[in-house]
C-alpha cells in the first residue's frame, strides 16, 4: 500500500461544500466557548476560504481581522465573500507569520493545526503574535480516535488500497499532545474541550457530492469506474438512512485555549 498524499485545499467553491458546514458548527461551539468581548484584533490563521473569518465578524464584534491562507485559490474566494473592512485577507506561511509580534488580543487556528509540518513552529508563531494577557487558541478534528468528517470515507479509500489523505500532523489533535504544546509554550490558564457536532445531507446523494466528489484528495477521479462504483456501493451500505433518506453524520474535534503571559 503506498503513502497517502497530504491534503491541500485549494478550491473554495469545493471546501465550501466539503467541510465549510462543519467549520461553522464547530466554530460556532468555539466562538462561544473562547467568549472573547467585542472590539478587539484578532489573528484567523488558516482562514481558508473566510468561513471561520465570517464567524468571527457574525459573533464577536472585532476591531480587527488578520486572516491568513496558504492557498491563492482560497483567500481568492474569501475576498469575494467578505468586503468587511476591518478585515485583511492575505496569502502566508502559518510557521512565519508576516506580523509584528504581540499585535492581537486573540490568535486561532481553527480546523489547521494538524495541517501544520511543525506544530511547534505553527503554535509559536501564534504565540508571539499575541499581546501579553491574549487569548492563544486552536481547534482540530479528533483524527486520532476517528473524530473526523471524514472518517467513513477514509476506512472505505483505505480498503481499495489507494489509502486516504490524512493531515501531516494528526497526532497533535490529541488532547495530551494539545496540553503538552501550550505547556511547552508557557501558556496560562490552559483550558480544553471537545466540541461534537453534526451534519444532516438530504440523501446519500448530497452526500457523495458533498464529501467525496469535494474532498481535496480527488480520489474519485483516482479510481476506476468500477471502483468508484464499489466504493459508492460501501459508503451507502454503511451510512444509515431515515425513512425519508435523510443522513446524519457525527464529527468531534479537541479545542484549547489559554493566556499569553503578562
């Protein structure tokens, strides 16, 4: 079995079907458990395509939004949905950030730090960016213990023998490996939580177009008719239906927050 690939999002239009749903449901038990006051600067790092950046806007009343992305496609397609002016949308590196150091009252990643090569690095990176008494925050899906969106759909690529896409730094998403990194950065008052969530597709169709034909590892145009067709075949067999063929899928993700020291 060869190496799966690592995971890019670099189409906003097929993030905003995949997994742009399940950041706002996520994001929203973040937002509420973070409970930052309104009028403050804050740091979006791995923005994507703008849907926690939008949360943001929508629930915390900021001063200020830097929002950064690695990808062109993606801060292309958050331009278009956001024209807020308190909020700068750029391309960057999350392990160097292009900030003055101690310039926000809050620094998240949301759904990203398991992307990072370095978590380390990444978590640093936030770190230095915060004011002194700043909230330092990051949430991820629960890879570990099949926590994510996407877990179906990875158990049923693996078994074809051309193994999913997984995030290069899973093993972050625990919460000992979370406690551990905001210790090592001598962050305060840490504190953690896991947020569960779920998603209702109309049919198995909405599904498959949702979560398998938009996931960033285009595995459906890697497989042949027939074993598109076969895994099409897994996937229905195994995601129970109500009576009106409704689908209820489950996610859950670990969140930490803490406070730069004074």
């Amino acid at each position: 079995m060869s190496s799966p690939e690592p995971i890019k999002f670099t189409d906003g239009a097929a993030y905003e079907r995949f997994m742009a749903p399940w950041s706002r449901s996520a994001g929203a038990l973040f937002l509420d458990w973070l409970a930052v006051g309104p009028g403050l600067a804050w740091a979006d790092v791995g923005c994507g395509n703008g849907a926690f950046t939008e949360m943001i806007l929508a629930r915390s009343a900021p001063a200020h939004i830097s929002a950064i992305d690695p990808s062109d496609a993606q801060i292309a397609t958050a331009r278009q949905k956001i024209s807020a002016k308190q909020v700068e949308l750029s391309v960057g590196d999350a392990m160097a950030l292009p900030y003055d150091s101690a310039r926000f009252d809050a620094a998240v990643m949301a759904l990203v730090l398991f992307f990072v090569p370095d978590p380390h690095k990444g978590a640093a990176e936030l770190l230095r960016v915060t004011k002194p008494g700043g909230m330092v925050a990051s949430y991820t899906w629960d890879v570990m213990r099949g926590g994510t969106p996407t877990q179906h759909l990875w158990e049923e690529i693996d078994a074809t023998g051309k193994p999913a896409a997984r995030p290069p730094s899973a093993d972050v998403s625990r919460f000992a490996a979370l406690k551990a990194l905001w210790a090592e950065l001598g962050i305060r008052d840490v504190e953690t939580r896991e947020l569960v969530v779920e998603r209702t597709f109309a049919d198995f169709d909405d599904y498959w177009l949702s979560m398998v034909v938009s996931s960033p590892s285009g595995i459906v145009g890697k497989l042949s008719d027939a074993e598109s067709a076969e895994l099409k075949r897994r996937l229905r067999d195994r995601l129970p239906a109500s009576a009106t063929g409704e689908i209820t899928v489950h996610a859950w993700a670990t969140a930490i927050k803490g406070r730069k020291a004074a």
